[in-house]
C-alpha cells in the first residue's frame, strides 16, 4: 500500500502535467493565483552547491508547510525510495542506511540563474514569501518596477510578469559604503518551478522485490572518477531502473515486478580508525608524498586482509554491518517478503566469498548434502584412482583396484604391504607409491568431510574437502579468523571484477570439487571486464581441462557490440580462405606428382584424384575449425555445483574504443562495473528468474 500522505498534503495545488512548460503569465490587473511550490534539497559535490528536486512521489508526503499545519512541521519523511528522512521543522535531509553529512531542504517558489553553471538556484523560503507578496500586489492592481531588496543587499526588480531581474553588486573597494545598486550583470527570476528548466522525476516503485548488499573493494574511492560507494551504487540502482523499464515492461504492466534495492556495505572507513593510519604515518618515508599516501589508503588493505589482526576487522565489521542493514531494512519495511543477495567488487567479492564459506548450513541441508557426497563420492574415487592407473601406465590393474573398492583417498592410504596383499607385483608397487609419496605435500580438496569454522588445518589429511573452504591454513600462508554468522541466507552472490581465483591458488588451492558449493548460497556469478588486470576465472579450478571461454554476457540492446561480430566475421572468413587454399595447394600438388596415365583412364583417375583430395582435406578442415570463441553455440559444460550446475564465469564485450589498447583501458575495465547495463541486466536477469519473472525478450546467447 503507498505511504499516508502528509496532513498538510490537501493543501497543495495539483502539480502541472510537464515541470518544463511555461505556464501562462497573468495580464496585468488580472486575477492572482497561487504559486505552485516544489521541495528541493541541497547537493553539495566538491565545494559546489547544486539544488535538486524531490521526485513527484515524495512532494506530495511532504506536504505544504503553512500558518494551519505546523503540527505537520514535525512530521520524518520517508524520501528516495525510503534512503532519507527529511526532517520538516529542522529543514534537513539524512541518510537511513550509511553516514552522510545532512543537506538542507527547502520549499520553492521563487529562482534566480546562478553564476557558475546557469543552473537556476532557489531564493530562501523567507525571501520567496516577501517575493510573492509583492508579486500578488503587482499583479492585483497591475502596478510594476516593483523594486525589492535581497538579505545579500542585491536589488531585484519585477518590471512584469515576464521580465524580472536580479541584480548582483559589482566589487567595490568600499564595501563598508556601499548601498544596493542596479548596476553589475542582471540575472534572470523565474516564479513557480514550472518555468525553470530542471527535470522533475516521477519517483521509483513503491514495491521491493529483492534486496543486494553491495561491498567495496580495496580505498575508499570505487571508481574512475574516486568517488565513494555510496555514489557508484546510485549509479548502478539508476541503471537498474531504467533496465527493469526497458526489460520488464510485461511484468511491470502486469504488478509483478517492482524494483531491487541496493545498499552499500563500507568497511574502509571502519578499518582505517583503528588508529593504523597513524601509525603507517610515522614510518612513511617523506618523498613522493601523494603516491605514498595513495598506496597506504589503497593498496594496503590487501595486506591488512592478509593479516589475522585486521582481517579479523574486516570480516567482523561486513558481516555486523549487513546484518545491521538487514535488521533497519525490515523495521522501515514490515511488509518486505522478498529475497537478500550480496554483490562485492574486487577484494570485496574475496571477504564475501571468505564468509560464504564459513557459514553454517541447516542440520537438514548438511545431512542431505553428506548422503549426496556419499552416493557419489565412490564411483568417482575409483573412476579418480583408473585416470591415476592410466597416467602410470598400470591400466592392466585397474579391475584389481576397483575389486578392493578402492578410491584416491584409500590410494593415499596405501602402504607397500597392502599392494603386495592386493597381487601388485614389484615394479608396478613402486611406482604406485613414488606417485603417492610425490603428492603427499599437495593438498587434494575432496567434498568428503567438513571441519567446524576456525579449526586448524594443519593437522588434517590429505584428502580434506573443498567443502570446508577453511582457507586458514597456516600452512597455506593464511591466517586464522572467526567468521560471524550472517542473519540471512543470500540467494546469490555477484563477483565483479574479481580476484578470487588467484587468491584460492595462492592458498594452495589446486582444485575445486565439482560438487562443492557455499553452504547458505546456492549462486555465484563472476562477472568481470576482459581487459580487468584484477578479475580471474573460477571455472577452470572446477573443470581443468578441456579449455573452454567464459560466458559472453549479451549485450542489453540484444545483440553483439558491432565490432566484436565484424572481428568474428573476418577471423572465419580467414579460416574458410585457409583451408580453400591448402585444398587448392593439395590438388595442384598431387597433379604435378601424378604419374602420367593413359588418356583413356583420365575420368577415373579424376573421380580417385577428387576423392583423395577430399579424403586427405577432411582431417584439415577439422584442425582447422574456427576457435572457441567465435563459435556461435556453446557446449555445455559441466561446472559443478557452485552454481547450481549453471556457468558461472560472465565477461563483459568490450566496447569499440577499447578494444584498440588493452592495457590503456585496463583501469577503467575495473572500475566500470557500476555503470554497465550488461552487468545490472544480469544481476536483475538472475535475481528474478528465481521468482519465476523472465525477460520481455531473451537475449541472444544469454542462458
């Protein structure tokens, strides 16, 4: 149900159908009707004051302040989607959900043209008051040059309805003398919000189907243009409003889709007032100060990650700072029913991934996925122990090993005598355990087994689980931390521009179960840009071999960038030329090594020359088969359970510029996330594809 309007509501005038038209001016000596005021709040962006207007939906909760409705002075309105509270009597505007400095509010009437960017600015609700009466008189006995005073001591002039002028003093070096003046530049005033030229947004829907916590990477600045988290999931919410209307067009006719909210999750801010700064600052060394500076504010919460004392922090601050979001989210929204997913840019996706894999699954959801690994865990430990047979060159064993029911686990468990028990003469014995005693130090991640949180590794065998993803290992170079347990189980998790990969494989991670997967989250998405210096794959640790590319995410307006479909054009046409052209070579060869043949055969010699040719360029044309990624269908591949089963690698298509140097737009492919429609395309794609709401249109290529 919509929000209760404010009790000052009645009293506002119906608001005109476009903001930008001109509404008719009065003749003089005519009637007077009433300004139509608007409420706009004060956005403060590097020292540069900018007023924005409050969308149509909030204005009307807002309500009209006057003598008969100061008990609605005191009214918090809910504002942006339920972001802010404006507080009426304080005339202030804060953010619910993270710390931002209050902006002032204003309710306007009466404009004059700025210096800097000839955006209009509104007059003071005092001044607009004095501004109105005058005006009202004017218009009322049609006398004009009405001549007013600013609080600045600038002289504003209402020569009609159409011309009225404000005035700003030219510097005078006595300005302890100075008296208002008409002199200096005129400045345009406008009166009612409708003359002014400023886009008035119609608000976003009232109804939210799903909620995305969305976590930070490395500094404090998320993007090319440093600013804040906050900023970049504006940006990425904005984007997703305008795919769901583009996109979800049915659905939303229909009142089956709303929106998805996003909130950011800060956890910089919190690490760096411990007091490290401080103490960074003391052995920082004076030189190149602002890149010293820059790293110790960026780079260095990689390795405050890496260290037991700070990642602690970090893990502990994300987790109670989403938990602390999801309990404010359902207090200021009772009747939310929908679903909780988490998204994490670059080292964000990491602590995500890190907590993911710390959290406690039901006891039913952990007995059901034991019974499951252990259905299955047999069959491929002794299909694990033929591959290991075949390798040594022992496959003439093979039945002897599946007779003793024997997996890699019970392989790696073998000692001499037990192969001489099973028959295995002396050779092939020794071979068995030179493979056995090589791989002794290599840790073999198997789903098999699950450790509590935080136990330590190092005592563990060999065969320890994937499943457990205790990446704490002192042996692996990792510290150890005490993971919080989230309040909510995530629907799914979007990796962007992520190091994940590369992280598990410093660890030590060789080699991720196919049937492992996050014990409270059945999705997982690694998105990332092709030129992104920081983002790996996850699949090839799930499926080694063959190589395979990862998913092209389709572009939103349904079709290949233009330019990667002229590169997939020409690199098949080269192909096709190639292998005409070693046919043609083939032909001509054979005909000049061709024994002479009475002329009588030369019609059978040709059917047998043809066939030849044809026979021997048939293997060719397969070699020659145009690479993976230009093939139009993809095999499908089997991935594991990390998502469901589903692919779980997803690359950007780079746009046209870009693709002429990669290494020049390497920083900005990982910092373009937050304003890519192919990314929140599938973000929302996947989010409402578990509630059963698919695309207007599927996407070509898309899965």
């Amino acid at each position: 149900a919509p929000p209760a309007a404010s009790p000052m509501s009645a009293q506002e005038p119906p608001r005109p159908p476009s903001a930008a038209a001109e509404s008719p001016e009065p003749e003089p000596g005519g009637a007077y009707e009433a300004v139509v005021p608007h409420w706009f709040y004060c956005k403060v962006t590097d020292t540069r004051e900018r007023w924005v207007p409050f969308s149509m939906q909030d204005v009307p909760r807002a309500g009209r302040l006057g003598p008969a409705g100061q008990d609605a002075d005191a009214v918090v309105v809910p504002t942006s989607g339920g972001r802010y509270d404006v507080h009426l009597r304080a005339r202030r505007r804060v953010a619910v959900y993270w710390e931002e400095e209050a902006s002032e509010v204003r309710r306007c009437t009466w404009f004059y043209k700025g210096d800097k960017d000839n955006k209009f600015v509104p007059y003071s609700e005092s001044f607009s008051e004095e501004l109105e009466e005058a005006y009202m008189i004017a218009v009322t006995l049609g006398e004009w040059k009405k001549k007013l005073e600013s609080p600045n001591r600038e002289v504003i002039i209402l020569h009609n309805p159409k011309l009225m002028v404000h005035y700003h003093p030219v510097a005078s070096s006595d300005d302890w003398v100075s008296t208002p003046t008409e002199q200096g530049r005129p400045r345009t005033v406008k009166r009612g919000v409708e003359n002014i030229a400023v886009e008035i947004p119609n608000g976003e829907p009232l109804q939210i189907d799903h909620l995305v916590f969305v976590v930070h990477g490395i500094g404090p600045a998320c993007d090319i243009r440093f600013r804040s988290i906050v900023q970049c999931v504006n940006d990425f919410r904005n984007v997703s409003l305008s795919m769901l209307q583009a996109h979800f067009k049915k659905a939303q006719e229909q009142q089956q889709v709303g929106r998805v909210e996003f909130l950011p999750v800060n956890w910089h801010s919190s690490l760096h007032s411990t007091g490290v700064d401080v103490d960074l600052e003391r052995i920082t060394l004076p030189s190149i100060n602002r890149l010293r500076h820059f790293i110790n504010d960026t780079i260095l919460d990689v390795f405050f990650y890496n260290s037991s004392t700070y990642c602690q922090t970090i893990v502990d601050t994300v987790a109670s700072e989403m938990n602390r979001l999801h309990r404010l989210f359902l207090q200021r929204n009772p009747q939310f029913r929908g679903g909780v997913s988490i998204a994490g840019h670059s080292l964000g996706s990491l602590i995500l991934f890190d907590l993911l894999t710390n959290q406690k699954a039901d006891p039913e959801e952990d007995e059901h996925c034991a019974q499951g690994s252990r259905t299955t865990s047999s069959t491929r430990g002794i299909e694990e122990v033929k591959e290991i047979l075949k390798k040594l060159e022992l496959s003439e064993y093979c039945d002897v090993f599946e007779k003793e029911k024997m997996d890699r686990q019970a392989l790696f468990l073998c000692t001499e005598e037990n192969l001489k028990e099973m028959g295995i003469p002396l050779g092939p014995r020794m071979k068995i355990l030179h493979y056995i005693s090589s791989k002794t130090e290599m840790k073999v991640w198997h789903s098999e087994h699950r450790a509590e949180p935080g136990a330590p590794s190092q005592h563990r065998d060999s065969s320890e689980g994937v499943r457990n993803c205790q990446y704490r290992d002192v042996g692996l170079g990792q510290v150890s931390a005490n993971y919080p347990q989230l309040n909510y189980k995530p629907t799914i998790f979007f990796a962007f521009g992520s190091p994940i990969g590369m992280f598990l494989t410093v660890r030590g991670v060789k080699r991720i179960d196919p049937n492992y997967s996050l014990p409270t989250c059945k999705g997982f998405f690694n998105i990332f840009h092709p030129f992104d210096p920081v983002a790996y794959r996850i699949e090839p640790m799930i499926v080694p071999e063959p190589e395979f590319e990862p998913m092209l995410l389709p572009h939103h307006k349904g079709r290949k960038r233009m330019h990667l479909e002229l590169k997939e054009g020409l690199t098949r046409m080269s192909v096709d030329l190639k292998n005409n052209l070693l046919g043609s070579l083939r032909v001509a060869w054979q005909s000049f090594t061709r024994a002479p043949v009475p002329a009588l055969e030369a019609g059978s010699t040709e059917a047998e020359a043809e066939a030849e040719a044809s026979a021997e360029k048939q293997p060719d044309t397969k070699a020659e088969e145009p690479p993976a990624a230009v093939k139009e269908e993809t095999p499908l591949i089997n991935v594991g359970r990390l998502n469901g089963g589903n692919r779980i690698d997803y690359v950007l298509q780079e746009k046209p510029i870009e693709s002429f140097n990669e290494y020049l737009f390497a920083l900005q492919g990982h910092l373009c996330y937050w304003e890519s429609e192919d990314t929140v395309l599938l973000v929302l794609k996947e989010i409402y594809q578990t509630q059963g709401i698919t695309l207007d249109q599927p996407l070509p290529g898309s899965q």
